[in-house]
C-alpha cells in the first residue's frame, strides 16, 4: 500500500489490526476499542439501515506468515468487493508475517554447508503459465529435476526443523492464541475477544437482522478456531457459515474445536484448498527466491508441528485417510470440501486455485464463497 494512512481512513470500519494479540498504537494502522466500538455502534447500523435483512457480517482472519502490509493491502482490493455484494466485512490483521523469518533461518542453514547458491537458482513460476522452474542441474539434465527437487525439500525438511521452523510455527499459532486472551485483572485482553464480545452484545441488541460468517485462510482457521469459540462463550448464538481456506489447521485441532459445533453453533463448514497435484506443484518463496517446491502446508505436516507428519485439514491425502473427516465431507450435509481444481459444477463449488498464498485471490474461489455467504448466484464478479 503505497499510502497506507489514507488507505486505513477508508478501511477502518472494516477492519481490526492486532499487534501481539492486542489493540493498541503501532503499526502502520493501528485499532483501539474505540474503533472496534464504532464498527458496531456505527458503521454496521448504518450499513444495514433501510436494506432487507438479514444482513450478513463477515469476520475474515488472513493467514499466520502473512505481514501487516500485505493484511492491509489485501482488505483494501477486497472490503469494496464485499460490500458491492452486500455482505459486511470485517478483516482482522493479525501482524504475523513469519515466513521470512522461516526462509530466512533455512538460508542461514544452507549457507553453512554452501547449498543455497544452489536454493537460489530455483525461482518462483508464474501463477497463470507453469513453466519449468530453472534450476542449475536441470538445466544440463532435464529428467533430474524431480529427483533434485525431491532431494533439496528432504534437507530443507530436515533444515527447517533443526534451525528452529517449529518455533517459528508455534509463535504463529500463540500469537492466534493471545488474540483471544479473556481480560486479566488489569483489563489486558486479546483484541479479538474485546470483538467478540461487543459482537455478542451487538447481535442480541440485533437478533434476526444479522447473519454471522467467518472465514480464515491458512493459520487464519487456527485464527478463527479461537475467535469462534470466544463469540460462543460470549454468548452468541451461531455462525451461520464457516469457511476454511487451505487451512493449515491439524485435524486433531479441527476435530476438537469445529466438529463438535458443526450443524449447531456453526451451521455449515466450507473447505476450500488445493487438491493433491496443485499442492504438489505449489512452491514456497521469500525475498524473490524458491526455497521449498511444494504447498507450505506440506512443510507444516512434515516438520512444523511438533510432531512431524501431524495431519492437516488442508491436505486432501489427510482429510482421505481419516474416517471420519472422509464421511463428514463425503456426506454433504453440514460440510463441503471443494479441492481445486474443480472448474464445473455448481458454481458455489468452483475453484482454480494454484498457491497456498494465493488462494485468496482465485476469482473462483473467491465467487463461490460470495454465493454461499449470499446465498446468491447474481453477484458482483471478483475484480
């Protein structure tokens, strides 16, 4: 954001940035609970002034290894677009923005044994054209790029979690963690509860003329793990949708905090993620450089968790090989998965998503979700 003062003027009834869990000054676009305050004083009564309701009220929670820059920016393309759509957005921008950090150690890693040279030369592709990503030896023999590349993710596996990737990881999900922190006898609280809260108060003072609806991308369904069950304890009632982006969320943890509030407190469950293939030919990258060739999620699962190969909701292998996450998505009833790519069908259940980090931009991903959320098919075209 080139202008991230002005651009915050426009987005702030829209939008809660956490530092560390918290409210407060900093950052380049700081939230207090006056603002939050206002969203639902102010800015969500008058939205909803003179249009039919239910109104429906979005709580979108982006990923844990995306920085506060690229939050900001990513509610400013898309906050006009809900709203176009009728839908009421409100963003949280959680200040995580780890991935450099991973890359960053697991450089310093490959640089003691004189690997990243190496690391280096394979770039990041183009998300709409998949050329063959250059790289020094497969340059002089093509058929041992997928035999390189399967070499080169084993030992940034094995990096990663030596140079300390679980940490990294575990910060990310803590700092999810104090989002949600209940009040301290100081009055310390996480600014995602002080939402939740005045969400709980706002929706009884509105029953029936608002309609609840979260998503989180990647980390954002831990995100929205913890803010979910804050709202419920809060006291409201339901959400009427929940939808999870390629989320990096471990099935034991999805298992304990969503499932038992499927077809209740949450209505229904929309998982939308990379299919198989597409994770598979996904890469990572930071500061312009490819240094893992498949989905993050797969790093995660390998090595990230504390228990390396910890199953993921985002991985459709793993969603397959449990019974019971397999019956609830093949049933249909209160939860969908739709794993790109799945370009025909209804058109609430489309998708092309290519990247982990870009899903959030697939303009199928995107229309579906705004349909379901709407209950609509005539809506306003992703931009």
């Amino acid at each position: 954001m080139s202008e991230p003062a002005g651009e915050f003027d426009r987005l702030r009834p829209h939008l809660v940035n956490l530092s560390n869990g918290r409210l407060g000054p900093g950052g380049l676009a700081s939230t207090t609970p006056a603002d939050v305050d206002a969203i639902f004083a102010t800015h969500l009564p008058r939205f909803m002034h003179g249009r039919p309701g239910p109104v429906q009220v979005l709580f979108w929670a982006h990923g844990g290894l995306v920085d506060e820059r690229t939050g900001l920016a990513a509610a400013a393309r898309q906050v006009p677009w809900w709203l176009a759509n009728g839908v009421y957005p409100v963003y949280f921008v959680w200040e995580t923005g780890l991935l450099q950090v991973l890359a960053e150690r697991i450089r310093r890693g490959a640089q003691r044994f004189g690997l990243f040279p190496a690391l280096s030369l394979m770039r990041a592709r183009s998300v709409t054209a998949v050329p063959a990503r250059p790289t020094l030896l497969p340059r002089m023999l093509p058929w041992a790029q997928p035999e390189l590349e399967e070499t080169v993710d084993r030992f940034v596996e094995w990096l990663a979690r030596r140079a300390g990737g679980p940490a990294v990881w575990a910060d990310i999900k803590a700092n999810a963690a104090r989002a949600v922190d209940e009040a301290d006898g100081a009055g310390d609280e996480g600014g995602a509860h002080y939402v939740a809260r005045r969400l709980a108060r706002f929706s009884h003072t509105h029953a029936g003329s608002v309609q609840l609806h979260a998503v989180g991308h990647s980390a954002g369904a831990v995100f929205q793990t913890g803010f979910l069950k804050a709202a419920f304890e809060e006291g409201v009632a339901a959400f009427e949708s929940l939808a999870l982006l390629d989320p990096s969320v471990t099935v034991d943890g999805f298992k304990r905090g969503v499932l038992p509030l499927l077809g209740n407190r949450i209505r229904t469950l929309s998982q939308f993620g990379l299919g198989r293939q597409r994770a598979l030919d996904d890469v990572c990258e930071a500061f312009g450089v490819t240094f893992y060739n498949k989905s993050l999620l797969y790093l995660i699962h390998h090595v990230l968790e504390e228990e390396p190969d910890t199953p993921l909701v985002g991985l459709q292998e793993n969603v397959a090989a449990d019974p019971e996450l397999a019956a609830l998505f093949a049933a249909g009833q209160v939860a969908e998965a739709v794993w790109s790519p799945q370009l025909g069908g209804p058109a609430d259940s489309r998708s092309d998503a290519r990247e982990h980090a870009g899903i959030d931009s697939d303009r199928l991903t995107m229309e579906s979700l705004a349909r379901r959320i709407t209950g609509r098919e005539d809506i306003v075209g992703f931009p």
